[in-house]
C-alpha cells in the first residue's frame, strides 16, 4: 500500500510514494541489530533503526518476513516476522545448530532450506549437486560453516555443520 506526500518542486506540487522516503530514510540511518530493537516494535520504526532488510518475503499465513543477513563473511541471519498489523511478533537468529537440524535430508526442497536458513552466503556447484554454505557461530565462540548438499532433483542430500578447531587452524565436521 502506498500514500503519498507532496512537497513543491519549481512552483508545483509533486507526490512521492511515503514507502520511497522511508526507504530512503533508512538507508541514512544507523544500522542497529534487528535483535535489539524487539517485539512489538513496528515495521516502520524496524526499517529506521536496523535499515533495510537484505530480503522481504510473505509466507504461507500472511505474514510479512523480512531478512536482515551480514553474509558471505557474516554469521547473522536474522527473520524479522511481523502480523497483519505491521507489528514484529518475532525476531529469529536463522544460523545456528538447532535450525540446521530442522533440515530434512530426502525430503525437503531448496525452498524448505532458504525458509529455514535464509539466504546462502556462498553457492557452489559440483559433480553430486548443489552446495548451499553459511558462516555461523556456535555457542557465540566457534567459528565454522553450515553447509547444506542437495540431490540432482533439488532435495537435502545431507547438512553439515563444519567447526574451525580452536585457533582457527583446520576444521572438524559435526554431522
């Protein structure tokens, strides 16, 4: 839904979609994290504190669910979830262990992924499939990488969940 405002440009009066000048607005502010402005909170006070989102969706129920994502290098998704009423019901952090596991290898579908995960910071292609990969932090201290490799038919093959071992030297896999 657009309104308009006006203001004059050259003795005349142009209107100006209200979404553009909040969008516009936005992009001028601070960036805060998604996290820290809270429930309850509207949309509009959402886009003013935190920015744009990197990704705005509606899912199957009407609500609208906006993407703030800090990849490829980030290891923050968060999913803004807001009702009818414009108004934040719940702010998820998507990367960590207990998404990942919410994956169903053999049954669901890259879009059940991108649902669950968000937006892959890396995709990469290779002889078996498609590969999607997040950078994530478990427990708020190791570094690592969710992965998730799909058949030819575009299912889970399988998730990974890949941890730098301590001091960042190699990597340990966690199935």
């Amino acid at each position: 839904m657009f309104t308009e405002s006006s203001f004059w440009q050259r003795g005349r009066i142009m209107k100006i979609p209200t979404t553009l000048i909040i969008l516009l607005a936005a992009a001028l502010a601070g960036c805060a994290s998604p996290r820290s402005i809270g429930t309850g909170s509207t949309l509009v006070e959402m886009l003013a504190k935190a920015g744009p989102p990197t990704d705005i969706r509606i899912d199957r129920n009407g609500d609208e669910l906006w993407e703030y994502a800090t990849g490829p290098q980030g290891h923050e998704t968060y999913l803004v979830r807001a009702g009818a009423d414009r108004r934040v019901k719940e702010i998820t952090q998507l990367l960590t262990d207990d998404q990942l596991n919410k994956i169903v290898p053999g049954t669901m579908t890259k879009a059940d992924v991108r649902q669950i995960l968000g937006k892959p910071s890396e995709v990469s292609f290779t002889g078996a499939g498609t590969v999607w990969s997040w950078r994530f932090k478990r427990d708020g201290s190791q570094m690592g990488f969710l992965t998730v490799r799909f058949n030819p038919d575009n299912t889970v093959m399988e998730r990974i969940a890949i941890i730098e071992s301590s001091g960042g030297r190699g990597m340990g896999r966690d199935n």
